[in-house]
C-alpha cells in the first residue's frame, strides 16, 4: 500500500510538468489520462533488482544501473568529452516501473534538477534491455552480482544479492559490493 501511495506521488511531477517531458512511442495525448496510467503501475519485476552493467559504454546510453528494493537506483552513463579525463555522470534518485500497451516501462525521478526520463525494458535472463522513449536506441546491460555497486553498505543489502558460503554480510568497499568471513578491512 505504501509503494503504491509513493508510486501515485512520483506521478505529480510528471502532471504538473504536462506532456512535454514525455516522448512515446504511442502518441502524447494517450499520456493524458492520468487514471488509466496511475492504475498501469505495479510492483517492481524481482529480476530487476541489482546492478546491471554494459560491457559496450556508448554516448548518451547508460553504463551501470543499480535498482533496490526501496524504490531508490543508481546510474552511470558517458557523455560527449573533449578533454581527459572523461569520468562517468553519475546519478541517483527514484524510480517506478509501470506497463502500457503491451510495453514495461521505468521512470528515473533524479535527486538533482535533472528532468524525468522514462525508458522501455525488458528482461531475459540476466540481460536488461532499455531504450530512452523517443529515441531508437536500445543498450543491452548484463546482471553482475559480483561487481554489484554501492556508495554505502546498505545498498549491498537492498539488492537482494545472495547469500555467501559463511555467517557474514556483504558490505561496501571501494563502491563495490564485498563478501568475506572475515570482518571488513576498515582501510577500504
């Protein structure tokens, strides 16, 4: 009930903003009758959650995506560069996933003053496949639970990442998440 409720208010930016955010596949005015889209939303898919990578980083397509349990992702994506070094853009924020005619949907609600994105996915296996709505594009992206990302230990745990071979937990290092028997080392 409360994801739900979270999911309506994530909903208001995009009323308010009207249209002109969002590009469709489907035309805009379809995009108009807010209680048809507020009912399309539903709960994240199970094999969404953790931190999926592409081994191909293209300009304007994102490199890592990290979706949680708690409705909070990360993002990583390469922009144009001129002159070295070139780090990722890095993001954080919400995000909803909701369907519409036949299509899985994801809305990325940026902590910063970043506009909404939506974009179109799907799942097979391991692999994530997302295209920016209104553009021709897809970039495939692989599951790695090995090189899961995190910017604080609690992110490990809101990925649902498997349990180790010991009584241990995962923890974040170096933003990476880490297993061990051993207790972490503090100089990571």
């Amino acid at each position: 009930m409360l994801r739900t409720t979270l999911a309506l208010l994530a909903l208001i930016p995009t009323l308010v903003m009207g249209t002109s955010t969002c590009a469709s596949p489907v035309e805009s005015e379809d995009f108009d009758d807010v209680a048809e889209e507020a009912a399309e939303i539903a709960a994240v898919p199970k094999a969404m959650i953790g931190t999926f990578r592409t081994g191909r980083p293209e300009v304007g397509q994102p490199t890592v995506v990290t979706f949680m349990t708690d409705g909070t992702y990360h993002r990583a994506g390469v922009v144009a560069c001129f002159a070295a070094p070139c780090p990722p853009v890095e993001e954080n924020g919400n995000y909803t996933v909701w369907y519409r005619d036949r299509g899985s949907y994801v809305s990325f609600y940026p902590d910063t003053d970043r506009s909404l994105e939506n974009y179109q996915f799907y799942i097979t296996g391991n692999v994530l496949r997302m295209n920016k709505v209104g553009t021709p594009n897809w970039v495939s992206l692989l599951r790695t639970e090995s090189g899961a990302w995190c910017g604080e230990t609690p992110d490990c745990w809101l990925q649902n990442l498997p349990t180790g071979p010991c009584a241990s937990n995962w923890y974040c290092a170096q933003n990476m998440c880490k297993y061990s028997c051993l207790p972490p080392d503090p100089e990571e």
